[in-house]
C-alpha cells in the first residue's frame, strides 16, 4: 500500500532517517495516546522504509524473505527442516528428513517446548498435546545432528560487522544453550571452523540488513562442516558474559549503532580482535530444590536459573572456580551412583573408570552393574525402584553418594524413565550433583584430576 506521506510529515517515500526525525518531531506536539492512528501510519512508514533500505527499492515493493530462508540463499548450511501445520504434515516431514528429529513452535524463547523425538509415535503425541499449530503458528520439525555447540554475539552496522568473541559449549547439542557451560575463547576448534564460523556471521548480519547486536548458533559435526542453528536479530544472554571476557562492551556498542554512529566511527575496525590470553567459563546455575516437580533432566528446554563465571590462565582452573561460584559441591571423593542408557554405556566407561581409579565408590542399577562389572570395575549393584526397591534412595538419602550419573534414551518410557525421574528428585532433595549429560562429567572429571594429589608405589 503506498501510504499518503504528506500527512505523516515526510515529502514522499523516505529513508530511515527520515521516518525517525518526523516520528521524534510528532512526539514533541502529540502522545500517542492522543493520535493512535498517526503513529500507527508512523509504524508503517518505518517498516516499508527499512525494508527499502535493506533492498536497494521503494517502500512500497514487496516484503524481503523472512530471515529463516536467507541462509539458504546465501549458501550458509542449516540442519534439514520444514514448517507444518497440522499432525499428517509433521509425520511426513519427519519421515523425509529422517529420526531423530528436533520439534519447536516456530517463535520461542528459553526453548520452550522444545524436544527431540525418535519415532513417529513420539511425534504424533507432541504435536497432539504439547503445543497448538496452525496456519499461524506452525511447528517446525528440523534434523537433528550430533555435534559441538558453537555461539557468537555480535554487531553489524549495515556496512561492517564486529565478532568480540567466540564461545563453545562444553555439552554438545540437545542441550540448551543456557543450560549448557559454555567457554572462552573456544576450546576445540580448528582455524578453518573458526575462519567459516566468522565468515557466516558477517555474511548472515549483512544479508539480514541488521543495524545492532545479533547473536547466531551454530553445530561443528565430526567432519568439521558447520551449520546454522538460529539467528537472534537481538541481545542475547551471552551478551554481559562476553563483554566482561573481551574487554568489549557491546550493548555500549550495538546501541550507538542503532543510533546511527558506525562501527569505524567508534573506532572498531576488525571483525575479529583476537583472543584473550585468560580462559572465561560461564556455567548455569539451577534451583531444582526450589522448584518442586521440575524435572532436573537437561533437554533443549531452558531449565536454568541463573550463571557464574570463573577465569584464570588455565583452563580447569577456570572451570573449577565457575563450577563452585555456581553453587556445586566440587568433591574429589566419596561415591558415584550411576545409571545410564544403554546407548551411552561405551562413552560412560572411561569417564566411570577415572572415578574409580581416583577412589571412588561406584554403585550402578544392575544393567549398568554388569556392564562396569565386565569392564573391570568393581561396583555395588542396587536394585531398581521399579522392583519396589528403596536401596537407591537410602543411598542417597544417607549422605555417602557425592555424585549421580543418569542419563536415557530419545525413546525412553515406562518404568526405566520412571525410576529415572524419581532418582534425580531424590537427588535434588537432599543436594546430591546429578549430571545428564556426559559431556559435563568429563569437565568434572578434567576439575578433579587437577586437584587430586596422585598416590602410587615407589616402583610406579
């Protein structure tokens, strides 16, 4: 529609600048209160003028693609996904893209009713009961990979884009990224990855047209490809974190962008800066204990209540002062009760064995019990609670276990998940560490190598 831009107080079809002088100068006379529709047609204005100033066109042309489908055109890999609107649709996406899948609403935040399913059946059940889906609100079904989490804030004023920082994630994807700790300067990456990490943020702010701070998401799969998660057109949770690591106050920056003054002009003239000598983890902070019924399981829902940094020039250092600034007991002693999915029983194993080796007392449900048992480790089987069993709480409940290990399968149901949740309540009740993911327990165990004082025999 071309709007009558003699009554908004403009000369014709405008640029931004322009929009925000006539609006600033109506406020001076008029409240928007006063003159709804004015604003209104203002709003309007502004919207047309911006989606001109991105495209090089008038205002009046049609609106650029939304920022979901611009990194396909600029040749910027993304996980394989679709947008569906009723059960049918999603259980053939799914099928097309292959299990496991990832399902969300199509705008959340803190991942809200996000989850990863295995099986049509799982997938039926979520799009039936878990969130409403319709032509408007339409769900997407995306391909899950396997891979590290990598993120990055950053700015971009429409000519050149600033990346302070990069920062990985200790837990690999399925995860939330604020439930997840999260590390910088990156601590895996290859300088190709991280050479691709920079060049689809510059290419994704400039391609948007974003005038400010963003923040992107991105998965490194085994082979070292990397795909785009997400793009927030926004300040994210990161935002304080990064600042305070990179010495580069972003919301100072990305504020005086969105006011007109360029990155040059603020004296940044690099897209990347480098990193800092010192090691900065930021780890989340829960209150399960305050929280009654939450589960404590991490997912890709946002469960965390809060973070803690630690620094210091070495690595597990750092991580050791964030951990306990968190609130989690960091013991190098005691017992580790352990329970976990079959799948995960090859990749648990030499994390379950440098516990022993440094002391510990393991018990383990009789699955796992068997398998540690086979592999050489000496462990105390305890029965389930689906046994009508009370051996596991008693345990915990006692005060001797310091650590509990618990993990499940995308599929998992029944008694095996029953006994699971009853297990991590437990511990939360009486202030136990429960880890679920086991990409968190070998940053423990990094921790309490470090500070463990090895004893052997003279002739060792």
């Amino acid at each position: 529609m071309n709007w009558p831009w003699s009554e908004l107080g403009l000369p014709g079809p405008s640029d931004l600048a322009a929009v925000r002088r006539a609006y600033a100068e109506r406020l001076k006379t008029t409240h928007p209160e006063e003159d709804p529709e004015g604003f209104q047609r203002l709003h309007e204005a502004y919207q047309q003028a911006r989606r001109a100033s991105r495209k090089g066109g008038s205002p009046s042309e049609p609106q650029a693609p939304r920022p979901e489908e611009r990194p396909s055109a600029m040749d910027i890999p993304q996980p394989q996904g679709r947008a569906v609107t009723c059960v049918e649709a999603g259980v053939e996406a799914a099928a097309e893209i292959g299990y496991p899948v990832l399902v969300r609403p199509s705008f959340v935040l803190g991942g809200r009713a996000m989850q990863i399913v295995a099986d049509e059946g799982q997938l039926r059940q979520y799009l039936k009961t878990a969130v409403e889906m319709d032509e408007d609100r339409p769900v997407l079904v995306d391909k899950y990979i396997v891979g590290r989490e990598v993120e990055v804030d950053a700015v971009c004023d429409g000519e050149q884009v600033f990346v302070p920082g990069i920062m990985e994630l200790v837990e690999r994807t399925g995860i939330h990224s604020g439930d997840s700790i999260s590390v910088y300067p990156a601590f895996t990456l290859s300088q190709p990855v991280r050479d691709t990490v920079l060049d689809y943020t510059k290419r994704l702010g400039l391609g948007i047209g974003i005038r400010g701070l963003y923040n992107i998401q991105f998965i490194v799969d085994k082979e070292d490809n990397v795909y785009i998660i997400e793009v927030n057109p926004r300040s994210s949770r990161t935002v304080p974190f990064l600042s305070k690591a990179t010495g580069h106050s972003l919301a100072d920056i990305g504020t005086r962008v969105i006011l007109g003054e360029s990155l040059r002009d603020q004296g940044v003239t690099r897209l990347y800066p480098g990193d800092k000598e010192k090691w900065y983890v930021k780890v989340p902070a829960f209150s399960f204990g305050k929280l009654r019924g939450m589960d404590a399981y991490l997912s890709p829902e946002m469960k965390s209540t809060g973070e803690a940094i630690g620094y210091d020039r070495r690595l597990n250092r750092a991580l050791y002062k964030a951990l306990q600034a968190s609130g989690m007991q960091v013991v190098n002693y005691g017992t580790l009760f352990v329970t976990v999915a079959d799948r995960d029983k090859e990749e648990a194993l030499p994390l379950i064995r440098r516990f022993y080796h440094m002391g510990f007392n393991i018990e383990a449900t009789s699955g796992t019990a068997a398998f540690l048992r086979k592999n050489g480790i000496r462990t105390r089987v305890k029965k389930k609670i689906s046994e009508q069993s009370e051996e596991i709480f008693q345990s915990i409940r006692q005060g001797y276990v310091n650590y509990v290990i618990n993990t499940r399968d995308y599929c998992s149901g029944g008694a095996t998940e029953s006994d699971g949740l009853l297990i991590r309540r437990c511990a939360v009740e009486n202030g136990v560490t429960i880890f679920t993911a086991l990409d968190t327990v070998r940053v423990l165990l990094d921790v309490l190598e470090e500070i463990t004082m090895e004893i052997s025999t003279i002739d060792e």
